[in-house]
C-alpha cells in the first residue's frame, strides 16, 4: 500500500514489525479508495446475483421472476428500490458486511508509552 510505504519513510522504519496501528481517522482523501470501494462494492453485488448495467456503470439491478430491485451508486451511498420488499430485504443480506469505517493512523515504536 503507497500509504503505508510513504508514513514508514517518513517515520525512518524498514519493517512493519516496528509500527503500531490506531484506528483515528477515515479513508477520504487517499489515493484509491474511490477505486478500492468500487471494486469491492462490484464484487459484492455481482456475487449477490446483482447486474451493472451497461448503460451506466453505477446502477445495479436483479430480476427474479417479476420482481425487480435497482440499486443506484453514488460515491458511497446506495439509493435503492424495488418493486417487493422480500428483495429489497435481499439486497440488505447481500450489503451488511459492507458497513464498516475502516481508518488507520501508523506511528514508530519509539513513539509508544
């Protein structure tokens, strides 16, 4: 990871052995979490059974029988709807493990108390 690599420079460490982990802030603003997000976000959906559409590559969708759930992607927020709520209830199956604030703050092992 850049960031890690970048912070172990900074802080003079060769190995990760020497680094404690907090959690303090969020992601926003580093490089490839847009990305990072997107992919995961893809896999989890198509592993659900979901569709991109190829129209717009931000918009989700399953089909079963007559039922109809459309999921629309907005950075990180999921604008959903669905023509049942038994499907609908599906796709939160689908998305619960994906509720997670993920931050990391890096510092030596000198620094610790």
């Amino acid at each position: 990871m850049d960031v890690l690599a970048a912070r172990m420079r900074v802080l003079g460490v060769t190995s990760t052995k020497d680094l404690d982990s907090e959690i303090r802030n969020n992601l926003y603003g580093l490089k490839k979490v847009g990305r990072l997000w997107s992919k995961l976000l893809y896999q989890r959906l198509v592993g659900g059974g979901y569709m991109r559409c190829i129209s717009d590559s931000c918009v989700y969708y399953r089909r079963v029988e007559a039922e109809l759930v459309i999921a629309g992607v907005y950075v990180d927020d999921l604008l959903v709807t669905s023509t049942s709520s038994v499907v609908f209830k599906r796709l939160f199956d689908v998305m619960q493990r994906l509720s997670v604030k993920i931050s990391v703050q890096l510092r030596s092992s000198s620094e610790r108390v």
